[in-house]
C-alpha cells in the first residue's frame, strides 16, 4: 500500500520538490519511532497518515474478531531531520478530503484478520469449524473438548467437557453453554431449545488447572458438539467475568 496516494502531488507546492529524498521521523502515541523516506514533506505526511490509518484499522479489526488486547493508536507525530514537526507545515484546501479518501479506502478493506482465523479453524476442525470457541481470546475459561458420551445400558447420550482455568485467579463457578446437531446436520436435543443447552460447575478450579466435567441430558439424537463455551464465571475473590454480547 506503499505510496498509494502518491498521487496527492496535485496539492504540493514548488517549494516542497527536492532532488534526493529526506529522511523523517514517524512514531505513534510515543512508541519507537519509524523512519520514513520522501521526497517532500508533504508526500512524507501522506505516508505516515496511511501508515497511522492501517494501524487503526488493525486495531479494529482485531477489535472485532477477538476482543481488545492493545489501545487504540490516538495519533501520530511526523518529524524532519531537524526534529521539527511536519504535520505544523502541512497547509492545503485538499488535504482534509485526501486524508478521507485514505481513510476510507483503507477501512473498506476486508477484515483479514478474521478471515485468516476462519480458515484456521476450518483447517483444523473441518465442518462446523465456525463454531469454534477458540476466539474467546479474553475468557477466563478455555474448552479444549466438548462431545456426546454414550450412558451405560442406554442408547441416550450426555454431554462431557474438558476446559482449563487460563487466568491467575482461583475459579469458583462457571457457566457453559453448547450447541449439537444430529446426524440429519439438524439441531440435537441437547437439554435445552433448538439445538441449544447450558450446564454449570460450582467447584473451585486453580489457575492453569484442567478439569472435566459431565451433564446428563439423556440426548435421544446428538451426534456432534458444534460449540462449547464459557458464558459466565465467578472467581474467589468475589468478581465475575461475563461474555460479552
């Protein structure tokens, strides 16, 4: 995406064009900074503008497809070699409605991010991979396997989960809920409505501590466990985690 708006010349005075490239100072919120080379200050602005607009666009869309892990990029600082500012010299009747057709071809893109985990998933689950709880990147509680077992002397099957305390806290409760199909690709009796069931735990679960745990549920059809996951947990301090709707 590199010098896609180069085009932007349009608005650059003569007193910008240069015979060699200058070096500039980029840096975000205060992090390390970047250097970026141009020929003009103004082209230099345009690309540390991009550069600040993917980085937002990032954060989004991670934002989106996991949770939030990092804040949000708040805004950017272009410096000369002199360590001036740039953005202080940047002066144009297009420059407003560049930096918006920057912004929104850049936030026109498709979420990558998202279809990069999807086929993940697909890769390592195959078919009902979309319903893979392993998104649940800020649960205090991972399910590493859900399935239907099979009762003694029944042909009636129950639910059994294996999940493990991934925070630091000591796990007091949890609340699970999951989805089944039968072996028509059609939504199980699974305890609850429609394909849909819950269950919980109330028995302190240490941090790093795998556990499992099953419910009966006496499914006359389950065949296969699509979605398992964590909804609600109490920790032993007192505070409780909710995902989030």
């Amino acid at each position: 995406m590199k010098y896609l708006f180069l085009a932007a010349i349009i608005f650059l005075s003569c007193n910008d064009l240069a015979i060699i490239k200058k070096t500039y100072s980029y840096s975000v919120d205060g992090k390390s900074a970047e250097v970026i080379n141009a020929y003009t200050d103004s082209a230099a602005y345009l690309e540390a503008y991009q550069k600040f607009v993917i980085a937002k666009k990032v954060h989004h869309d991670q934002k989106v497809t996991i949770g939030t892990l990092v804040s949000e990029p708040s805004d950017f600082v272009l410096l000369d070699s002199k360590g001036n500012k740039i953005t202080s010299r940047i002066f144009s009747s297009n420059i407003d409605s560049l930096q918006k057709i920057i912004y929104k071809r850049i936030f026109d893109l498709p979420n990558s991010l998202e279809k990069a985990i999807s086929a993940n998933r697909n890769e390592k689950h195959g078919e009902g991979s979309k319903y893979d709880t392993g998104g649940l990147y800020l649960a205090p509680v991972k399910v590493l396997s859900a399935k239907f077992v099979s009762k003694e002397y029944s042909s009636y099957k129950d639910i059994a989960l294996r999940y493990k305390n991934v925070s630091q806290k000591v796990i007091t409760a949890i609340r699970f809920k999951w989805y089944g199909k039968n072996a028509f690709d059609e939504p199980a009796d699974v305890g609850g409505y429609n394909g849909w069931g819950g269950g919980f735990r109330d028995e302190p679960l240490r941090p790093g501590v795998t556990d499992y745990s099953e419910w009966s549920i006496s499914s006359i059809d389950g065949k296969k466990i699509l979605i398992a996951y964590p909804y609600e947990v109490v920790f032993e301090d007192g505070t409780k985690w909710l995902l989030e709707k």
